[in-house]
C-alpha cells in the first residue's frame, strides 16, 4: 500500500508540474559582496579565487519554507491554503576600478559580472520553481486520511526540494559552474 501511495504520489509531481506557473511565492532576495581589489585583470583573478564563496567566484543559497491551511472533509481532509516563501541570497564580488585600470579590464569585468549574475539566477530560478512546485502539490492535496496529510504534505515538498538540488548540481555540470555562460575572468 505505502509503495502505490508513493507512486500516486510521485505521478501526481509530474502531472502537476505543468501548473507550477500558477503559484506565487514570496521572494525575498539579499545580495551580500565581497570586495576585490587592482588595476589588473590577474590582480582580480587571483583575489576572486582567493576570496571568493566556497571556491568560487559567486554563490547563490536559497531555502523554501511552505506553510499550508486544511479542513476535514467526508472523505478525509483537503488542504484549502497553500503558500511558500524564498529566501535567495547572492553573494557576488565588487569592484570600484581604480584610476589605472585599463579599458580592457574594465569591459572583461563588465562582461564577467553580466553573465556571473545571469548564471547565479539561473540557481535562484530553480529555487522559485521548486517553491511553485510545492505550492501547487501541497495545495492539491485532498481526500487525504487526516492523521496523514501532514506527513504527505512533508513527503511532497521534501522530495521536490530534493529534486531541485540535483537540478541544481546539473545545471552547474552543464553550465561548467557559469563558464558556458561567459561567467569566466578574464
């Protein structure tokens, strides 16, 4: 029985995931910075490398939170409000180009940060998407035993949250971490 639950389950993810463009999560996005420092683009190289998140030039973190409303039925109980929230924090370089830097430098960086930060809400979107996702799974949920809707309703959100993550570790294989993306200096 807990094995067919999970497979409805599982389908009803799929079937669901078409209408995750209807759910509306809170966003809530931060940027924190990290300073580099030089004139040269091998001056930034190395202190990108040196100071940079968790050894690379930018990282994003997001976490879902989901909070759902139900009501007992005859059959069982329904969730009748559904919601989620995302925190996304960015954590980019900056640099204030001093007098001597070069032209060149200066455009490579321009050119850098653009696709760094295009690629870095490439991670942002596929926390929103899971949030969506959660939303309309979770708010789907009906005809459930009472005494179980919050486990599935766990079960849910944690197995889309894991599914994100591993999105998440292809999309960076795919992108080479944002390099196929221009998101290399210089």
């Amino acid at each position: 029985m807990r094995a067919a639950s999970l497979r409805c389950l599982s389908f009803a993810l799929m079937a669901l995931s078409s209408w995750t463009a209807f759910a509306t999560p809170q966003v809530k996005t931060t940027v924190k910075y990290y300073d580099v420092q030089g004139a040269s683009a091998r001056d930034l190289s190395e202190q990108l490398r040196r100071k940079g998140p968790r050894g690379f030039a930018a990282y994003t973190a997001w976490n879902v939170k989901w909070d759902y409303s139900s009501a007992r039925d005859g059959k069982g109980c329904r969730v009748t409000r559904a919601s989620t929230s995302v925190a996304v924090e960015y954590t980019m370089p900056r640099w204030q180009p001093p007098a001597n830097a070069d032209r060149a430098t200066r455009q490579s960086w321009e050119r850098f940060i653009k696709a760094l930060k295009a690629h870095e809400d490439g991670h942002r979107d596929i926390g929103i998407g899971a949030a969506r996702a959660i939303e309309n799974v979770v708010g789907n949920l009906t005809r459930v035993p009472c005494d179980e809707l919050s486990r599935k309703a766990s079960e849910a959100a944690k197995k889309i949250l894991y599914d994100a993550r591993k999105k998440e570790a292809e999309y960076d294989r795919r992108t080479q971490h944002g390099v196929q993306q221009g998101a290399r200096f210089p």
